[in-house]
C-alpha cells in the first residue's frame, strides 16, 4: 500500500537543474501547515479554473494551483492572467503575487537542413517527409493571479454561468470500473483480493492484490488505492520497464513510490474522484520535507514518468 518516504539521495535522473515551475510549487508546498488542510478536504465546489471561461486546469498545473490555493489561504481556486485581467478592466491588490503555471507547445524542425514547419505544413507532408521532422516540446510558463487579488472584482463583468459537478458518484464508479476492466483485458492485468489489509503489486509474479472492497471507508480510497498499484504495475519488464527493485533499493523505491503516487493522483482527478487529493499533497509534501537534494529535478522526472504511465493505460 501506500507508504511515506522516508529518505531519498539522487543518482543521476536526467532533467534540468533549474525548473521555475516545479521550484514554485515546492515553495508553496513547503509554506502550506498541516493545519490548513482540513479547510481543503472537500473540493466539490473547489477546483482551479479559468475565472473567464471556466475551463478547468489540467495535469500537474491542478497541483500548482491548488497548493497556491492553499499556501495563501484563498477560498475560490479561479485564475487567470495579468492581460485578461487588465482587458476586463481588473486591477490587481498592490503586491499580488501570482503562480506559474506550464503548458507545452511545440516546434517542428527538419532534421537536415533545421527549417521549421508549422503543424498545418507538417500534417500535408507525405510519409517520407515526415520522417525528416523532429516535433521538439517547448514548455511555456504563465503567471496566473487567484479572483482574490482583484481589487474590483465585483465590477467586472465576467458572464459567469455556475458549473455543477461534472458526474455524480455512480458515474464516476462506472467510469473507473469501465476504466480497470479495459486494463485487465487488454493489458491481461491479474487483480486478485485478500484478506489482509495491505495493497500491493508484485513484480516478480506480476499481480495487484488488494483488500476486499468493505475494508475501504469509501468507494474514493479503494481507487485512490487501486490506481496507485496499477501505476507500480505499467513499470514491469513488459511493460515501461522501470526500476522496481522495491525495498532492496530505498533509492528507487522512493521514486517509483513517487510516480506511483502522482500517477494516481492525476488519474483521480480524471474521474473526479476530488476527495483524496489532499492526501496525495500530504503525500508531496512529507516527501519534499525529507527531501531536500534536487527536489525540482526529482519531481519533474518524476510526474513525466506518471503522465506516461497514464498514458499507456489510456492507450490499451
């Protein structure tokens, strides 16, 4: 089952040394007290998105957002930028400082002569030109600032139209349900239950074993729970093939714990499942409290190996 790290030393993960973004979220996480979660634990009518076209955030920037949230005490998780703020006749609190954000864009360059091509070029090039192009990700931080810090909000005219939940909890449960069978039957995943009360996946005989469903105290932890093993259970030899020596290695097996952790977390907030969240942030931050030596490299190497881990899921 899930289990604290407890200590961690870096060998050598392969990300840059100096990342903003993921250095921002640390700074917050390590502002946040253990008494301000339970003002979070319900984030049904909490989520970060867009305070124009409430659109929700996606990815780790649901992480950023939300610890931003909670670091500074907000009570609303709507955001948005200095420009759209501005253009809507907004002005910000003197001293308002906002949180960064990251999406990915990208360039397409031919790897012969280093022309770049827009991606309408690229998709009318035949097979064989397209073999020459390399699709280089660019990430690209924005500065996002919560409602709060609009001196004028309430003269803004934002057209707003309340969102309700997105599904109710039968829907989701059918949604994860729909999601683990897909796993086991085209991914010949092997979900076997028992009556100890300890989850885990065995690489060597390649099976999640998990409790029986009743000793869960609710339907959001049995997943929350599931999703984490199954994460473990994409980094197998056949599989994506990572480092899964277990305790024998309390290196890898921090990290792997790590991936493990934010894959479930990212696969949760998929479904809507919203309410083990502040679990998996007090996961992040024990983590980082024990973990001072290169935290941003660690944890964006870290939440790449989690996305690709979803990723193969979604792709069965």
């Amino acid at each position: 089952m899930k289990t604290a790290v407890k200590s961690f030393r870096k060998k050598n993960y392969s990300e840059p040394k100096e990342d903003k973004f993921i250095s921002k979220i640390l700074e917050n996480l390590d502002q946040v007290k253990s008494g301000d979660w339970e003002a979070y634990a319900d984030l049904s009518t909490i989520y970060p998105t867009n305070l124009f076209t409430q659109k929700k955030y996606s990815g780790i920037n649901v992480v950023a957002l939300m610890i931003d949230t909670i670091a500074k005490g907000f009570k609303t998780c709507k955001y948005a930028t200095f420009n759209n703020i501005s253009n809507a006749g907004g002005r910000l609190k003197k001293g308002a400082k906002g949180c960064l954000i990251e999406f990915f864009t990208f360039l397409y360059k031919d790897k012969e002569n280093n022309k770049n091509y827009t991606l309408q070029q690229v998709i009318s090039m035949n097979e064989e030109e397209k073999k020459r192009i390399q699709k280089i990700p660019c990430p690209k931080t924005y500065v996002v600032f919560n409602s709060e810090l609009i001196e004028n909000l309430s003269e803004i005219n934002l057209d707003v139209q309340e969102e309700g939940p997105a599904e109710n909890e039968i829907e989701e449960q059918q949604n994860c349900e729909n999601f683990i069978s897909t796993i086991q039957e085209k991914g010949n995943l092997k979900l076997t239950f028992g009556l100890k009360e300890v989850a885990f996946y065995s690489p060597s005989l390649d099976y999640i074993q998990l409790p029986p469903r009743e000793f869960f105290i609710s339907s959001d932890k049995y997943y929350s729970t599931l999703f984490h093993e199954v994460i473990h259970w994409t980094g197998h030899d056949d599989r994506l093939n990572r480092d899964l020596k277990g305790h024998k290695d309390k290196e890898s097996y921090s990290f792997e714990e790590l991936i493990a952790e934010m894959g479930s977390m990212l696969i949760c907030l998929q479904f809507g499942i919203l309410s083990e969240f502040i679990n998996s942030v007090r996961y992040l931050k024990g983590w980082a409290t024990h973990n001072s030596q290169d935290r941003e490299t660690v944890i964006r190497n870290a939440f790449n190996h989690s996305k690709r881990a979803k990723k193969y899921l979604e792709n069965l």
